[in-house]
C-alpha cells in the first residue's frame, strides 16, 4: 500500500515532522548540554570574561543583565563579593568535569576489575567482594564525608578520592551479574581447555563481554555523582569555599536569598540542567542498548 | 589539661582497644558523654528525633501516596498527558538538587508570596515545604520503578487471561497487574528510608529544623565523637532495621519466596 498521508500535506509540516520523530528518538538536547558542558570547561579561561576570584565591594549584588538594574558587563550579576556570576558559572563546569570525569573513570575501572574477578572466579573472593558492597550499601555516606572532612579537612583530591570510595560498588554488582552469564558461555570453557590463565580470560574474554554495561551503568551515574557533588559542597564538607563549585555558590547564596537570589538560583539552574542532560543520556543509552537493566540499575 | 583529657578520653592507648572499650561501653548502652552539650548522647537524640521522624514520616507518605498511583497510571495510560505530566514530574525530581529546590521555595513561598513560614518548626503548616522537598525525590523514583515494572506486567499473558474472562480493567490492574508490580517498589522502600537519613541532614540546615540532622551537622562540626558515633550507629541500626522489615514483607506480598 502506498503511503498517501504525507502526499496531502504542505513541505514544511512533513520537515517539521521528521525532525520531530528524530528529536523523540535520539537525544539532541542531552547531548548538546553535554557538548557544551566539555567545551566550556576546556576553554574556560578564555571564554571567562572575567576573573572568578576577583571581586570588589562596589560592584556587589548586581542583578542578572535581564533584570533592571543589571549591566551587560556582568551578564549574571554579580554575587556578594562582587564576583562575576556568568565567570564563575563558566569555572564551575570545569569543577563538575573534573570529578565526573575522574570518579567514573577511577570508580568504574576498579569496579568492573572486582567484579569480573568476583564473578568469575566465585568462591571466597566473590563473598568477600560481595560483603564489602552491601557494607558500603549499608553506610550512611553523607555522615562518613562530613566526618571524614572534619578530621582531614576540605580539598578537591579527597573529595574525589572519597566519592570514588562509594561509587565502585554498583560497577562491581552489575558487572558481576554479567560475568556470571558469561562464565556459562561455551567459549570461555574452549578458553580454559586451550590452557589460558584466569587473568587472561577474565581480561580478555570477560572484559570486552561486560564493557557495555559498564558504559551504561557510567552514564546512568554521572548525574547521581554531580548531585552529591553539589550536595557535599553545599553543606560544607565538599569542595572548599574558595572553589568556584556550583554547589558552594548556592550555599553563598543562601544568605541574600531574600535580597540577591540570582547568586543561589543560577548555579543551581545549572547544575538541574547538566544533571536532567545526563540523565536522560544514561536512560537512553540503557534502553537503546541494553533494555535488559531496566530493573537492575 | 590537654593530656588529662586524653587520659579520660582513653586517647592514650593504642586504636584498637580504643574501638573494644568503645564496643563494651555501647553493649551496655553507654555512649560516653557528648562533649559539646555536657549530656548523654541518649537524651539529646531522644530530644531530637521526634521533629525529624514526623518530618521524614509525612515526606514518606507523601512519596508513596504520589510516587506508586501516579506510576501505575503513567504505566496504564501509555502516552497520554497523564503519562508525560508523570515522567516530567519523575525526571525534575531526579535532577533538581534537593537544597536547590528547598531555598527557591523558601523565595517564592515565603519570601515572595508569604504564604508559607521560612524555616524552623511551628505549626503544620510549617511541615509543608521541607516534607515536600524531601519526599520529592522518592516520590520520582518510586514513580519510575512501578510504571517500569507495572509495564512489565501488563505484557504478560495472565493480564490477557483475566481480560479474556472478563474481569473489569480497574480489576486487572489493581488486582491482578499491581499486586505483582508492588514488589519492586518494596524494595525501593528501603532505599528511600536510607536516603532520607541523608535527606534530612540536608533539608534541616536549609530549614533550620530542630531535629537530628542538625544536631549530626552540629557534632560534627564540634568534634563531637561521642556524639557522632552514637547518631552512626543509630542510623546504621535503622538502616538494617528497614532492609529487614522489606524482607518480611517480601513474604507477604509474594508466595514464591516463602516456599524458598
């Protein structure tokens, strides 16, 4: 049968229509947020306009450039020290970068190294690994950060380190899972039989095996790491006030909410924006390659 | 001074007998003396907790109340408005963060429209803003896991069956379809009442409420051990209390484990 309902209608509904259809199925607006989030971070300091760290009283709480009162000179305002925001904001995405980018990278690679071994090879090691995740489940995360920056005190390192801490154990249950299906596969048998070690099959037949997942289960993190991220920095026990972090410039902002609430409102705007981009990411990802982790992840 | 309360304190001796006195204190139900308040961490946290029980108990029932029939009626009426108003409001409440969302209704609410008290616990009226923004979160994840797994379900060949023989829809979903749907979501339960131990601590020092929370942010902030190791285990405690309480109610809800 001939397809006639697009025949009757004018050029531009069928255009506007098609682009519709790829819009719903492929997620363009995540992934421009996601694209300029890593082109501002890279270039941040020449996109910047001004200094982040360099403020004066007299040009303190000026409003956002849209609102009176505001000036093209500072395109978000201005916060209590006279910072400029829109600089600050740019900063900030280098920050939310940089520990995305080294937990997930760090926390995935380690989680996925347990995991296949635990998987695999079963026994003790898969117990213990395994006793170790629901240990980590079982902690309250936001009291043992707190604490932890109580004794050491605050830095972007350790703040890395200690999210790193508590995002390796999902990789590792998931990628565990998955390593437990493989392992029944006949090809990792024919493995064993031609005489290859347990390191050599879990790092060359299991790997490749689980390496999908593992993409998936990153993505669907990314917005969950930014948000503790942003949480820790706001209570205090984050990043260090002196970082221009999203999650500090709300907290700086908390104070003039009444007076100034474009210093709490934009960060905050900005970190919702790359949080809801990544995660609709991480669910199309999921469902586009793997829709079996639906119920899993 | 300063060596003499190390000597009190057992500061002096090695780590681990250090963690044993500790251990046999706590089996005796002593938790030391907070050294900030000059009182038993027992006291202030009996003090504390009703404010933030109440608190996480309304955000509960409001998570749950929203979160599952609003899940179950995105499942049901797939790519209907009600579907979309249901998933927008599912993905706003997983990226917004929650201290974000707490002072930006503090503006509207109270600063600009008056409607609503700023912070610090009065009236019932008072429980409004922090009880929502603490229940937003849960309410989306547990909006998304029932409409995923009530999807699931109505796929299956039994919900066909009940239709075949005439069972009426609001039977066959409510009776059939969200009985078996009701599983994932009890697991969420579990993870939401341990989310809400973070939950609190957060929306306490937005809204200044007087409840553990703040006096964990407090301890922690004053080098409170005792104190702090006290509100730890306690939260540990409940935490397994309420993987626990899931897994009795697994058998419950669904007969195939109990024949395990």
């Amino acid at each position: 049968m001939i397809n006639t309902s697009n025949i009757l209608k004018p050029n531009y509904v069928v255009a506007l229509e098609k682009s519709w259809y790829l819009f719903r199925k492929y997620p363009i607006i995540p992934l421009g947020v996601f694209f300029l989030l890593v082109f501002v971070a890279i270039f941040a300091p020449i996109l910047a306009p001004l200094d982040p760290a360099q403020g004066s009283i007299r040009t303190r709480h000026i409003p956002p450039v849209w609102l009176e009162g505001g000036t093209a000179a500072h395109f978000f305002g201005t916060d209590s020290l006279g910072r400029d925001m829109l600089s600050r904001v740019i900063y900030g995405a280098r920050i939310v970068v940089m520990v995305a980018v080294s937990v997930i990278f760090a926390g995935g690679i380690f989680g996925t190294i347990i995991g296949m071994f635990a998987g695999y090879l079963g026994g003790l090691v898969d117990e213990i690994a395994m006793r170790i995740v629901d240990l980590l489940l079982a902690m309250p995360f936001l009291l043992v950060a707190l604490t932890v920056v109580i004794v050491f005190g605050q830095s972007l390192t350790q703040m890395i380190i200690l999210l790193i801490i508590f995002s390796w154990d999902n990789f590792a249950r998931v990628v565990r899972a998955e390593s437990l299906r493989i392992k029944g596969d006949a090809y990792i048998d024919a493995a064993r039989i031609a005489g290859a070690s347990d390191i050599r099959i879990v790092f060359r037949h299991i790997l490749p095996g689980v390496f999908g997942v593992v993409l998936i289960v990153a993505s669907l993190r990314v917005g969950q790491l930014i948000l503790i991220e942003a949480t820790l920095s706001f209570l205090g026990a984050g990043l260090p006030k002196s970082v221009p972090a999203w999650g500090v410039m709300v907290a700086d902002g908390q104070g003039w909410i009444t007076t100034a609430w474009w210093i709490a409102a934009i960060p905050g705007i900005m970190i919702f924006a790359v949080v809801m981009s990544f995660n609709f990411l991480g669910d199309w990802m999921r469902d586009y390659f793997d829709p079996r982790l639906r119920q899993s992840a | 001074m300063y060596e003499a309360w190390g000597i009190k304190l057992g500061l002096d001796k090695p780590l681990y007998i250090q963690y044993l006195t500790w251990l046999r204190d706590v089996m005796r139900a002593d938790f030391g003396e907070s050294l900030y308040h000059n009182r038993e961490p027992y006291d202030l946290i009996k003090e504390r907790l009703p404010a933030t029980v109440s608190l996480a108990a309304i955000a509960f029932c409001w998570a749950i109340l929203v979160g599952v029939p609003l899940g179950v009626l995105s499942a049901v009426k797939r790519g209907t408005f009600v579907d979309y108003f249901a998933r927008g409001f599912a993905l706003l409440g997983q990226a917004m963060p929650v201290f974000w969302v707490a002072l930006m209704s503090i503006l509207i609410f109270s600063v600009e429209l008056g409607w609503l008290p700023t912070s610090r616990k009065s009236g019932l009226d008072s429980y409004i803003m922090p009880a929502l923004c603490l229940g937003w979160l849960p309410a989306a994840a547990l909006l998304r896991i029932t409409r995923g797994s009530m999807l699931e379900i109505l796929d299956g060949e039994f919900i066909k069956l009940a239709r075949a023989k005439g069972v009426s829809p609001i039977g066959v979903i409510w009776k059939h379809a969200f009985r078996n749907a009701l599983i994932a979501p009890v697991t969420m339960a579990a993870i939401i009442i341990a989310s809400f131990l973070t939950g609190t601590v957060v929306i306490e020092a937005v809204f200044a409420w007087p409840g553990l929370g703040g006096l964990s942010i407090d301890a922690i902030k004053n080098n409170d051990f005792p104190m702090m190791s006290a509100i730890i285990l306690m939260f540990g405690v409940f935490y397994l209390a309420a993987n626990m309480l899931v897994d009795l109610l697994y058998m419950v809800l669904d007969p195939r484990v109990r024949v395990e």
